[in-house]
C-alpha cells in the first residue's frame, strides 16, 4: 500500500525504457507512491528491488478494462507511457495507441483520477499519411474524447543508455568506416534526453490547474542528421565516411528486416526518418515546467563510459 499522505500514480508502461524513468523520478518526489503497471510486473521488482515501501508492481492487460481498472484503484495519477513501434500479430499501432490509449483513459475518468498523463509523440498527426503518425494523432483524440482535460505530452525523439537511437549510431560508428545516412541526411532532428522528459512528466503532475494542455519536449538543439552523426561521431573519436542512401532502397531493407523476428530497422522508421522531428513554435514545452533540457553534447561521454563498461564485462 501507498504510505500515508502519497499520492499514488500508476505508470502503465513503468518497465519500459521512459516509463522506468518516471518511476525513478515519482520515486525520488517524496510526493508520490509509484505502481508500476506493466505485462510483466516481475521485471518491475527486478529494475527497482523491494526496499522502498511506497513502490507497488502489478500485472495490467490493457485490453481488459477489469485488468486497467484494478492497476489504477486509489490512484490520484496515471501515466500511459506505453509505447509499440514494431507491429506483431494482434499487437498493432491502432490496437495500442488508439484502442488501449482510449480505454485506459475512459477507465482513469471512471475512477475519479486527477491528474492523466498521456506520452505521445512530436508531430503526432490524425491526418498523416504515416500508419504510426497517424495512430498516434488518433491516439490523442480518443485520450481527450474520454478524458477532457489529461495532459498530453510530445517527445521528440529520446536518447539515453540503452536507447534504440544513439546507442545504435554509436555501435555502428565504433565497428565501421563508412555510415550509411538515411537519403541526404538533411531531416531535422531535436532529440530529447529521455531523463529530462521523465522529470517533465513528473512536474506535470505537480500541476496545480486542471486544464488540458500539450507539452512538446524537445532537446536544446536541432540538428540535420548528418550533423547529429557528425556531431556523435566526434565525440566517439570517429571521423566516418557518410554515405547518402535513398530512401526507396532504404524502404526496401526494412521491408527485408520486418521478415526476421527482432527487425533492426522497420518500414516506419525509414518514414520517420523522412519527416522533420522539431518542437512547434509557441507550444509549451521544458522551460514552462522549469527544466533546462540537456545536450547530446552533454550526454554523449556518460553514453560512451557506460557503452565501454558493458564491453568490458
């Protein structure tokens, strides 16, 4: 049980790679008592062990309203940080950015919860010709048409130990030559340090009004992607050889990959990569909340440190 005087906050996603990060700061905000709900809640006392009394661990399916309903009993906050970017079988961009997203927020408004964080995504678009932009966008509607006034939140895209994103330009920076851009390497990116954006959600449930509002959370610098490996590089002591690569050919090795069982680089993500990753001018992002957000320039050696240790060992 929750100690006394916490609110309690249920992050649905809580194992994964933002979602244990907001436990980390919900853990670390004396306010709060964080429930980890997840499809595997032993990976939650594994992450996070048994000492602090005001950490809970439960099991949700989030196609079941019975199943969100129990995770989010005697909660004053719920975060969705869900998240899918590789479909497989039943599990899709619409079954979980829409269907789960709005059924997780009917559930939250039922049980009288306060404060509902909804992670999304940048440039999140109900009318994109992107499957999981489109999904997103459609995944926000649905969260405000049962929820008026949850709180959405946009990541650009996030970096840290253990991403997909920097962690994987560095591996192939460190064992090749020659790196491969996706077209000429002039998509815009401002990437978003992903500790910065759990502390952001975490202030926005300290929020004390009770409108709706959007948050973007974008890094202090927009890069093309040429510059962002140039930039990546250097800091790994690297000096590659970047090659252009057209997208259509790229296209086709996702079309490739998606036929093993862990793709390394799918369909949609080569579509991502054709689309500008930037903050919207005018919206509320990091320094509404009073974060200063952090640099890859910053970032970048802790991620080299810890890349070395793990080859190490």
């Amino acid at each position: 049980m929750a100690a006394a005087n916490n609110r309690l906050v249920t992050v649905f996603g809580g194992t994964g790679f933002l979602g244990r990060r907001v436990v980390r700061q919900l853990l670390q905000a004396t306010e709060y008592s964080p429930r980890i709900a997840s499809r595997h809640p032993e990976r939650g006392r594994q992450l996070f062990g048994h000492d602090d009394p005001r950490l809970q661990s439960v099991e949700v399916d989030l196609r079941d309203e019975g199943s969100i309903a129990d995770a989010l009993d005697s909660a004053y906050g719920a975060v969705n940080a869900v998240s899918l970017y590789v479909e497989q079988g039943q599990e899709t961009f619409h079954s979980v950015h829409v269907e789960s997203a709005r059924r997780l927020a009917a559930q939250a408004h039922r049980a009288d919860v306060k404060r509902l964080i909804h992670v999304s995504g940048i440039g999140s678009d109900a009318s994109s010709p992107s499957l999981y932009i489109r999904k997103r966008g459609e995944g926000e509607l649905a969260v405000r048409a049962a929820f008026s006034e949850a709180t959405l939140v946009r990541p650009a895209v996030m970096f840290g130990s253990d991403d997909a994103f920097l962690t994987t330009i560095l591996k192939l920076l460190r064992q090749y030559p020659i790196c491969p851009m996706f077209g000429r390497g002039l998509t815009k990116l401002q990437p978003a340090y992903v500790d910065d954006v759990a502390e952001a959600i975490t202030r926005a449930l300290l929020r004390t009004e009770t409108n709706a509002i959007t948050y973007e959370c974008a890094g202090p610098r927009i890069y093309t992607y040429e510059e962002l490996l140039r930039t990546v590089a250097h800091a790994a002591g690297r000096d590659p050889m970047l090659i252009p690569v057209p997208f259509a050919a790229w296209h086709v090795v996702g079309w490739v990959s998606e036929l093993f069982p862990r793709p390394p680089i799918t369909r949609n993500q080569v579509e991502l990569m054709q689309i500008d990753n930037v903050a919207s001018l005018g919206m509320p992002g990091f320094s509404e909340l009073g974060i200063p957000p952090q640099s890859v320039e910053e970032i970048i050696p802790t991620m080299l440190r810890e890349s070395s240790g793990r080859n190490v060992s």
